[in-house]
C-alpha cells in the first residue's frame, strides 16, 4: 500500500531533500553530470541557506570552506573531474579541518557516460585523508547525509561523498525521514592555528589530522554503511562496495552460492570486518567498480593468512559494472558452470545513433563560418560542452579538460606550428577556466584566435545560468558580465562579436580574426535555441524550393537534424533535398544554400 | 510473482523519461519497491536513450543481458538495438514509425527496412506488439503523446493495474493535457489487445 512518506525520486532530488532537511547553510557548486540536478532540485525547494552555482569547482570548494569556518553546515558539489580543480584547496582542508559540518560531492561516472576521464573519487579521499561515503542505492544516498553531516562535525574532518551516475540519475521508492532541526551558531573565529596554514601550522595539523585517522576508522568501521553477513560453513568470501553490492548481492541470491558477504560503504574500508571475513573462509572475492582500493586493503591484510583472493583479476578495473559482469564473476568463483546469456546476434546493420547539435543550434553557423574562413587545415582545438559535438564538423581537433582549448592551442602555437589556430570554448567553460589561459595566452604572445561560442547558458548539463547570463541559480537578476570586456581586460587587441546566425559576416569576422597578429577573441554570440524557445521565441520555418533545389546536398553536409534527402525518383535526376518538421526557423542553411532553394515558409 | 524487468528505449526528445516515470510512480504508488535507471543529457540531442526500469525490486537498477521481460521502443531500429536485454520469453512493443539519425540524413549509414527488423524482432521474443503510435497519437489529440501510446500499448503486460497507471499519467503530464494523454494511453492499450 502507498506510504505518504514514500515517493519515487531521482537520486539527486533525494540528495538535494536530505541536504535541506540537514538545515544547510551554504550550498555550491558547478554544474556537471551527473551531479547537475542536486542543486537544481535544492534550488527549487527555496531553502533557507544560500545556494549558488560558483564559476568553477575550486571557487565552489573555497565558498563552502567558508561556510564551514565561520560555523555553518556547507556542501561543494561537483562532478569527479570538478575535484580536480578543487584539490588545491581540499587537500589543504583535510589539514585546517572542518568547523561547521562539511560535504564535499563528487559524483563519479564509470563508463564515462558524459565525461572524459572515469576517476575514482575514492583515491582522491584517501589521498587527502578524508573519510568517504560509497552509496549502493538512492535510498542510502538520501540516507547517509545527515550522518555524514554529523560525522563530519563530530572529527571536525570534510566528508567525501561519492555517487556514481547510477546513483544520481536512478530513481527508486525512497522513505523519507522527519529530522529534528539542527542549530549551528554562525560566527567566525580567529584562530590562525587552524585557518591559517603558514608552514609551522601547517605541519602541526599534518600531525593531527594523522592522529585522528585510527579513531575515524573505528568510527566508520561500526557504522550503518558496513555490514557483514557470515553464513555458517562458508567457504567463499564476497567483499563488495558501493553499487557493485547490489549486484553482488543479487548475482549470489540469483545462483544460489554460499557465501559470506560484506558490503562496504564507507571507508577507511573496514579492517576489523575484513579481517574477521578473512578467517572464516578460504577464499575471498571482492567487487567493486573502477579502482581496487578496497582489494589492496583485503591484500594486506591478508598477506600471510591462508586466504586466496580475487578482485581485478576478473573484474574489469575500467567501466561500469553491471549484474551480468558480477555473476560471471560470482559464478567464477564459487565455481559454477556458469556462462551467463550469449545474445544470438543479428545480421542487420544498424546506423549508429550520435547524439547532434540541435536543429537551430548556434554553434553549427559558428562552426561552419570558422571552416570557411580558416580552411579545413588549420588547427582547431576545443573544449567541454555541447560544442565539442563539433568534431563532427571537423572543427574539433582537442579536447581535454575545462579550459585547456586556449592553452593547448598557445602551446601548439610556441612548439611551432605554423598552420592558423582557431580553438573554441563556451561561454560557461570560458568564465570557468579560461580566462587565466587567455592572459596567459596575450602575455606570451600567442598568435591564436580564441573562438567564445556565446549561447548565454550552461548548455550541455541542463542550461544553467552563470554570470553571463545575468541570472543567479534562483533565478534572480545579477551583474551580467560583458565577456568584450573581459577579453580586452586581458589584453586581447583585437575583440569581435559577431550573430552566428549571418553567416557572411561571422566568415568576414572570422578573416579578420585569422589575419590578426597576436591573441584574438571571436565572440560567436546567439541564445541557445532550447532557451530561447522556452521563453517564448519563435521562428518562422524554413522549407525548400523543389524546383530551384539542384540536389547538390551543400545543405545535407551542414549536418542539420532537421533537413533529410529525397533521393532520385528516375535515373538522371538528383533528388532534393527537404526540410522536416524539426525546422525552428535559424534560416541558416537558406545562406548555405548556393541556389537559392531555401526560404521561409509563408504563412 | 510481481517482479518485473522493462527497458525502455527511444531517441532524445521522444519522452522516454516521461515514459519510465509513469511506470515508476504507478509502482510506488501500489506500494511496490522500483528501482529505475535513465539516459540523462542526450535527452534533447537526438541520441539513443536507455532507461531501464525493474519493478518489485531492492538490488541494482541495471537490467542484465538477456533477462528483460519486455522491450519497450518508441523507435524501430532503437528496439533492434536493444534487444539484446530482452528474455527469449520476453515481449516487444515497438513504435514502427522511423526517426532517421543524422548519419542517415547525411548520407554516411542507411537505415534498415522497417519490415525486415520487425521480422528479425519476431524471432527474438515471445511476443511482438507492432504499434503505429504516430498516428494514434495524432488520433488521441497530440503528436508529442506517441510516449503515452507506448505506455498504453505495454500496460497489460506490466504488474501494475490501469487505474495505478491512469492515475500516474494525469499526475505527471501538465494539467491541460490530461485528457488528451489518458486517451493516447487508452488507444495505445487498446491497439496492443487486438495485435496478434
């Protein structure tokens, strides 16, 4: 029967719940999948705290420590490439220690669904010396922030909590809590011993933040997120973390193994727990996605028992696990014949299916104007966002890391490179970590042209506001910074904005920009197309003369959604080209169009 | 027996989340656990979408392999994509009605001839639904309802009953489009009742 206190939730709404339930004071962070949602759900419930979408992770990071300095209960969230840029500051924090309670997200994506790199987080907890937070389901995601709060409080030590995509973006019947509320008391105190890590402080906290590692763990090591089951006569051991114990749990229920069993979800993985496993059983298999951070723990532990264990050695240390990799495994070592489900095959090929640049979509103008102006071998480096679908117009040729478009394209340059070099960033990734590589870029004079692919919002993880926008993450209206003058700021001599929907002029302003000496900003400035529909903004759509249509597909190759090709009906002809009913009216291709085929539709 | 393993598949802006949750919530408001995966960010960028949603369940959102009892497609070549999840006793409902993946449109890849992957999905199931949702949706009042056509299309295969299901769809679609999305589910229900 339905309970009131049951609902179906996203992962990260249940997260966003749990956070303004825990009376939070201070929330930040910056925008990445598949941790995006966590403060747009919070946003929405109009919490008493302040929540903010910062510019980057490590100003997200700085704005929380604060917080929990001055008293308040804080959470920076990110995803886990976003603790990249905010180990600066976290791994330093781990020494000055928490006052009010603090939660740092990070949201892991195994199988790189929607990131370039598939790191594990939890190295970086035990990097830093940080407890860590490992959810199996969104239940216990809801679940475990109110105790991480108070752990964190209790040792004055920031928490590491870890979702992983399936995790944020699951959704499940999860049972909601009633918390008493908290108080904490906000004041900031001066005491340099703690907050200011000049070296003598600094080695001193070093020191404490070792000594409290032992009680930490025996902390953890008893807590609600560790569970041990022994059953009688087990010869078999399974050792599994995070959401990889819900597979397993399933796989040895699903084959019926006798096993020992214990899930880990938090960490200093639990020693006492291990080792208790460890004498009971013969051998022991753990399971755990990407790193083998609780194996090398179980190896250690065990060198010198008479233990056999299995871990990375049949289970893959790269992409996401699921409950048929785990049976295998499980299966493996108990020592079924077991060889899982073999799918019969097809022999029809299927066309594969790349997500695209929307029909309308600025970036596509911008793209094809900077192709012609630039030639199809100069060197165009980019960056993270919606736009680095670009590389299906060959306008792609890097992609690394938030911000790395100009300041790979400054070192392509001053290796020597003589080709032009014209690399693109949007405007969040510019605001994000760009700015510091165009200083860098005109104080050493590179002779780059740095493409800003201007569409007034965080697009490609749900069109988040940042201060280009001119809207905080409530919606209220802020300083809109001019990123004109930004560029020129940094000492850009030549700054041009240009409307990617006029494409002629955006390739005048693209020359312009190729002929240039030194460092030059193209500002490709148009709304999103989803944003602007969503306010209102509607366009007249486009359609296609037959009879002036050659079929010579120079619109096809522009690569829109929204224009398909009628091949021939009788040998000798062309075919024509036609445009579909995704059409919203941009009226770009009408300027691609070499014959004047293309027009809006009259209404 | 309530357990219940479905994966729904489509292109980004088909609605597929929208499908899942009507699933999902149904669940929960009958009380039954569910556990459910979804294909975030592509949504709108016309890319393959997966979700996967696992009634009366307490493990993993994941479906394994060859374990689905039904396939769930608002696309054909999405259907054959996907079916390696389904069970060789499963069943698939599928939309027969194409969206061409731009490397179609541009000429780079050919798209297969409806028929023969509906022929070829035969052989990989139980049973097979073929749906024109298109036109039922357009029937019911909105081309944008296809997703809820599906749903109907599926529902009496689901261990939920249509009043649980009824009830999750007007509680999720905008309140103007009650009606309009309670009659697509019902001609989308009805459409599977007399397929063979």
């Amino acid at each position: 029967m339905s309970d009131n206190n049951v609902r179906y939730l996203l992962g990260n709404n249940a997260i966003a719940l749990a956070i303004n339930e825990c009376n939070t004071d201070v929330v930040a962070g910056y925008p990445g999948t598949p941790s995006s949602e966590i403060i747009e759900y919070l946003a929405r419930m109009k919490p008493k705290g302040h929540v903010e979408w910062s510019v980057n992770e490590k100003v997200a990071m700085e704005v929380a420590i604060g917080a929990s300095w001055t008293g308040g209960r804080s959470v920076a969230t990110m995803k886990h490439v976003g603790l990249n840029v905010a180990s600066d500051p976290f791994m330093t924090l781990a020494y000055t220690g928490v006052k009010g309670g603090m939660l740092v997200i990070s949201a892991d994506d195994p199988g790189c669904h929607s990131s370039q790199n598939e790191q594990d987080s939890r190295r970086y907890a035990a990097f830093a010396q940080v407890p860590c937070l490992d959810p199996a389901t969104p239940q216990e995601a809801y679940d475990m922030i109110a105790f991480a709060f108070e752990f964190s409080e209790m040792f004055e030590t920031p928490v590491v909590f870890r979702p992983t995509t399936r995790i944020c973006h699951g959704k499940s019947d999860i049972k909601l809590q009633t918390s008493a509320p908290t108080e904490h008391e906000i004041g900031f105190e001066k005491v340099p011993q703690r907050w200011v890590m000049l070296p003598a402080h600094a080695r001193v906290r070093h020191q404490v933040l070792i000594d409290k590692q032992e009680e930490m763990a025996a902390a953890l090591e008893t807590s609600q997120w560790n569970r041990l089951e022994m059953v009688e006569g087990a010869r078999l051991g399974i050792i599994a973390s995070g959401v990889a114990s819900v597979y397993s749990k399933e796989a040895i229920n699903r084959l019926g193994v006798k096993a020992s069993y214990l899930k880990i979800g938090a960490y200093p993985a639990p020693t006492g727990l291990i080792r208790e496993l460890a004498g009971s059983v013969e051998k022991i298999l753990v399971i755990e996605e990407l790193e083998p951070v609780v194996e090398e723990i179980v190896r250690t532990i065990t060198s010198g028992m008479e233990v056999e264990i299995h871990g990375k050695d049949v289970i893959p240390r790269y992409g996401e696990l699921d409950l048929g990799t785990v049976e295998l495994a499980v299966a493996g070592a108990a020592g079924l014949d077991y060889t899982g489900y073999t799918a019969p095959g097809t022999d029809i090929e299927l066309p594969n299916r790349p997500p695209v640049m929307c029909p309308g979509c600025p970036h596509r103008g911008s793209y094809y104007a900077m192709k012609k102006a630039f030639g199809k071998d100069a060197i165009f480096p980019g960056d993270i966002g919606c736009y680095t679908l670009g590389v299906q117009m060959g306008t792609m040729d890097t992609c690394l890391c938030m911000g790395a478009s100009i300041t790979v394209s400054a070192g392509i340059y001053h290796a020597g490179e003589t080709k032009p070099i014209c690399c693109s960033i949007g405007d969040s990734t510019f605001l994000h970590t760009g700015i510091p590589g165009l200083l860098n870029a005109v104080y050493n004079s590179a002779d780059i042209t740095v493409t800003i692919l201007d569409n007034r919002t965080t697009a490609m993880t749900g069109h988040q506001p940042n201060p280009s926008t001119g809207l905080t993450v409530l919606g209220d209206a802020t300083f809109m910074v001019s990123l004109e003058d930004i560029s020129r700021a940094c000492g850009v001599e030549l700054v041009l904005t240009t409307d990617p929907f006029d494409i002629a002029t955006t390739i005048d302003t693209f020359k312009q920009a190729k002929e240039h000496k030194g460092t030059s900003v193209v500002i490709s400035k148009q709304e999103c197309i989803i944003t602007a529909r969503r306010r209102g903004i509607k366009l007249t759509p486009f359609c296609v003369d037959r009879d002036e249509c050659r079929g010579c597909k120079a619109c096809i190759k522009f690569g829109c959604p929204a224009i398909e090709f009628d091949p021939p009906e009788a040998e000798g002809e062309k075919g024509h080209s036609r445009i579909g009913n995704l059409c919203v009216g941009c009226g770009v291709c009408a300027q691609v169009c070499p014959f004047n085929a293309i027009s809006e539709v009259e209404t | 027996m309530t357990e219940f393993d479905l994966v729904i598949v489509g292109v980004g802006g088909q609605g597929a989340i929208l499908a899942s949750d009507i699933v999902g919530k149904a669940a929960v408001n009958a009380g039954m656990p569910v556990m459910a995966a979804e294909t975030h960010g592509m949504a709108q960028r016309g890319g393959s979408v997966e979700n996967h949603v696992r009634l009366d369940c307490r493990y993993g959102s994941l479906i394994p392999r060859g374990r689905a009892d039904a396939v769930l497609a608002l696309e054909p070549a999405e259907a054959l994509r996907a079916v390696d999840y389904l069970s060789p006793d499963g069943v698939i409902v599928v939309n027969t009605n194409p969206l061409l993946p731009i490397t179609v449109l541009s000429g780079s890849a050919d798209y297969p001839a409806v028929d023969d992957m509906l022929l070829e999905l035969q052989g990989r199931c139980k049973r097979l639904v073929a749906v024109d949702a298109d036109s039922l949706a357009v029937q019911a009042g909105h081309p944008l309802t296809t997703n809820v056509v599906m749903i109907g299309a599926v529902s009496s295969f689901l261990p939920l009953d249509v009043q649980s299901l009824e009830d999750s769809i007007s509680s999720l679609v905008p309140p103007k489009t009650v009606d309009v999305n309670l009659a697509a589910f019902r001609l989308g229900r009805k459409a599977a009742d007399t397929t063979d």
